[in-house]
C-alpha cells in the first residue's frame, strides 16, 4: 500500500472527526472550499479501467453526468487519471470521503475535489451523458 496515501486518508479522516465533535457546521467545513464545483479528480486509477468501469464504481455516491478519462493522443491508453463531475455536489463529499484511499486492482486511488475547465470537445461529451435517467426519483 502506498504509505503517503494512507497517511492522507487518514489525515482527512481526523480532520473530519474533529469537525464532527467540535460541531462544525456543514459550511465550516474544508469541504465547503469546494462547495462551487461538482467535479472531482481521481488519480491513480488502474490503467485497464474504462469510463464505464469507473462510472460504476463512483455512481454508488451520487449520479455523474461527465468523465473525461485522460488517454494518450497517440495510443488511446489511459494515462491513470480522470476527472468525474456530479450532478449534485454533495455527491463530492461522500466520493472523497468514501473512495479516496480505496485499493482497486493494486493501486490506491486518489479522490480530491477540483475544479476542472471544460474543453470544447467536453462539452459534446457532457451533452451526450445528461440522459434522462428512467430511475432516478424526481
């Protein structure tokens, strides 16, 4: 295991934990330094993952409307990074939360919020992913 992921993750969890019994509100939060964007970045990701296989993994925290899986020009191979926007940005939270420091397929993720600037061609992409979901609750 990567011991400076490890070490992170479990600086972010007393971190929170501190929040929790100082009582904190939601908007004293270090999370709410990100409160203005619904995008994370996911670093050190398994470079055989596809958009789908990550979309699984972080749809369990909330419904992603764009990835942009960073590939190389030339080859079309992953480059072990991408960034994920949420529908909602609360979903943010429990992705950093819950996922950052996972281990998937040997590598340890990193899961950070950020703030990500659309190419044009992302835009296209986030115009094809904004489907009507037939179980999403309205």
């Amino acid at each position: 295991m990567n011991r400076g992921s490890y070490t992170t993750k479990r600086r972010i969890a007393k971190l929170n934990d501190q929040e929790l019994e100082a009582g904190v509100s939601e908007k004293g939060s270090w999370h709410n330094d990100y409160n203005d964007t619904a995008f994370i970045f996911i670093g050190s990701l398994p470079y055989n993952l596809t958009e789908g296989d990550i979309l699984t993994i972080f749809s369990q925290y909330g419904n992603p409307v764009f990835i942009k899986l960073a590939r190389d020009k030339e080859t079309g191979k992953s480059k072990g990074f991408a960034f994920l926007k949420y529908e909602d940005q609360r979903s943010t939270i429990l992705a950093v939360d819950n996922i950052d420091g996972t281990v998937v397929l040997g590598r340890t993720l990193r899961v950070d919020h950020t703030y990500y600037k659309n190419k044009d061609d992302d835009e296209e992409l986030e115009r094809a992913m904004s489907f009507d979901n037939p179980y999403e609750r309205r």
